[in-house]
C-alpha cells in the first residue's frame, strides 16, 4: 500500500472516530495532520473551525426545529460551496491543512443517507 493510501486509510478511520465522538483526543488532533506539530495559530484555528462545522452538521442532521433546520442547511452550504475567494471557506481550510475536501464530502453525505437506509 502506498503512503498516500495508508495516509487516507489513517484520515478515514478518524474521520470515522470524529463521526463517534463529540470531542478530538490531543493524539487524534495531531494524527489528521501531521504538520499541525509544527503549525501555527491559524492552522489550529482553521482546524477548529472544520471540526466545528462536522460537530454542527452531525448535531443538526436530524433536527425538528426551525432553529436546528437553519443551521443545518447553512453548515451543508458552507460544505458544498467551492468558492475559494473567501479565506475561510470549506475548500480553503481543506486546502491548508492538508485534508482531502472530497473524502470529508462524501462522509458527511453518507451521514445524511444513513437514516435512509431501513435495515
């Protein structure tokens, strides 16, 4: 298996761990991206504002409220858009940080189809 290969493997079972828990342990902080050791204040930030948006679009995928509809719809835009021209976009933070944006697209869609599926 190639590094890139064994790398996504990685970023995929964390990913997963993500989709688990509502809070990163510091070892799973520092594996998605290995650079993060070395990194500064603005790629902690971007990390947190990526891990944020998974936490909002999990909290929300199933809500009744208006309020949580809202919010939900508004993290799945932030996710879907691809315009870069905005320093903090979902493209942007992917981007700096190293992450696949389309590995975390397509987990987050198969979140939303998963209480489709009927066992």
């Amino acid at each position: 298996m190639s590094t890139k290969e064994e790398t996504l493997k990685e970023f995929k079972k964390h990913l997963n761990k993500l989709n688990e828990i509502d809070a990163i342990h510091p070892t799973q902080y520092y594996l998605a991206n290995r650079s993060m050791r070395l990194a500064g204040g603005e790629k902690k930030l971007m990390l947190a504002i990526l891990k944020d948006a998974i936490k909002c679009y999990r909290r929300n995928l199933t809500g009744k409220s208006v309020h949580s509809k809202k919010i939900f719809s508004e993290t799945e835009e932030w996710f879907i858009d691809d315009d870069t021209t905005y320093l903090y976009s979902f493209r942007n933070i992917c981007a700096w940080l190293g992450v696949d944006f389309k590995l975390i697209r397509e987990k987050l869609t198969e979140m939303k189809e998963e209480p489709l599926q009927v066992s």
